[in-house]
C-alpha cells in the first residue's frame, strides 16, 4: 500500500533551485534512506514533505491526502517529523513524549493518551527513563526518546534528519536497528537523511541518491547502491562490500 507519494516536486529559494522535479512513491513497511552530499536537497525534501515549506510546483500526498491542503494539526496525525538538532527542554522524557497526543487532545491528556506515551516508550526500550529530564540524558538515549515521540504521535510515516550525526558508532547502529524494527512491526513509512553509507546500506530497503536537488538514484537498496552511483554523487572511489553490509572508502 502507497502510503507516500511525491509528484513532480521543485523549490527555490530566491532564484536558487534547490529540488528539482523529485517524484517517487513509498509503502509502508519500510526504511528509505535519502543521501547525498551537503546541499543536495535532503533536508528541504523532507520540511517539504511534512508540509514545513511549500513547493513552488509539485504536490505531496500522505495516505491519499495533499499535505499542503492539511493544517499543522492534522499534519502531525499522519506525519511524524524530527529534526537534526534535537531540543532538550526540562520535561520529563514521558512528558515529552505525551505531548506528540496534543493533536488529539481538546483539553487535557486522556487514559488512553498516557497508555500511548507509555507503550512508545517500551517500544524503545526507555520506559525504565520515563522520569528522568531530558536534559540528564545521553546522545543516544535522547534519540530514542525522540523516536519514541514520532512513534506516539500515531503518524505512519516518519522522518528524521541525520538521526546519526551525533552519536557514536554503538549508539548509531542501535538507532538505525530500532527504526528497522518499529517500521516492520508498526508497519511505518521511515524516511532518514543520513551521511553514513554503510549504515544505510544495511538497514535501508529503499535508497534515495539526491545531488543538485535532483534524483540520480532510487530504488532497492541492494540494487542501486553501488561504487559508480556513489562515485556519482559524492565524487569519491568505494567499494561496496554486498556479503559485510559496509563500504570503504578510498582517499
């Protein structure tokens, strides 16, 4: 079932295309990574999708319905968005958590909003931290506190922007692991910008290669990762190693 679908999309800031013409469509049950080098168009595409910036052409659908056409409020229903720069406030992780049910609510949390916020947090594994400060929290504890959020939101699709860069390589590999699983088991539609290849390369399905705002590549990622796309769009020589998930790099 298409849960995503982008039609012939383009956006400019000033006179400076920054996508042009990206069109594609995703199912759920999958992890799709966008990569590409610094500028190529990640992080706009993916304010674009969830409705933070507006096309100048083009149009975005999430589960049939034009995003643009949504407010913010019904947005964050179908759509779950989490960006590079995670804010740490003085909530509690499960305050935090619970305030993804906002749309839901008309004026105070409900029984049910609670159970949600407190399923996502298991579902993460963070449910011995759900009243430890957000602020007291490692790296990659906060990530998956903000996983969490996406995942109690009820949104089945999610995206987030370099959920990687700042961690280590233990706390990157449980990440990706645990985005693997929840879009397996929540049947969700996860879209990462990500810079680390090998990474995506072994738990991406689908790999999306931007560069200049435009596509160069797309498809299964067993099938479209490969040293002369990557060679493509990063300018570097690799090798994808298909049996070790990984790719080296030559300097």
């Amino acid at each position: 079932m298409v849960t995503l679908k982008v039609s012939n999309v383009s956006l400019s800031y000033s006179s400076v295309k920054v996508l042009n013409n990206i069109t594609f469509s995703l199912e759920e049950n999958s992890v799709v990574s966008l990569l590409g080098p610094n500028g190529s168009g990640k992080t706009t595409l993916l304010k674009t999708i969830d409705g933070l910036l507006r096309p100048n052409n083009g149009s975005v659908y999430v589960n049939c319905k034009l995003v643009h056409k949504l407010s913010r409020k019904d947005v964050a229903k179908v759509l779950g968005y989490v960006p590079q720069k995670l804010e740490v406030s003085e909530l509690a992780a499960f305050e935090f958590v619970l305030t993804a049910r906002r749309p839901y609510v008309d004026f105070d949390y409900s029984k049910e909003d609670k159970r949600i916020a407190l399923d996502a947090l298991k579902e993460v594994g963070m449910l011995q931290f759900k009243d430890r400060l957000l602020t007291e929290l490692s790296g990659g504890q906060l990530q998956k506190i903000y996983i969490a959020r996406a995942l109690a939101s009820g949104a089945n699709v999610l995206l987030f922007d370099e959920p990687t860069s700042n961690l280590d390589p233990k706390a990157s590999s449980e990440a990706m692991r645990l985005l693997k699983r929840i879009s397996l088991l929540s049947n969700k539609t996860i879209i990462i910008s990500i810079h680390d290849l090998s990474l995506a390369y072994r738990y991406s399905d689908i790999s999306i290669f931007l560069k200049d705002g435009k596509i160069v590549a797309i498809g299964r990622t067993d099938e479209v990762f490969n040293a002369d796309i990557i060679k493509l769009v990063y300018e570097i020589d690799t090798e994808v190693d298909k049996n070790k998930k990984i790719v080296i790099f030559y300097y």
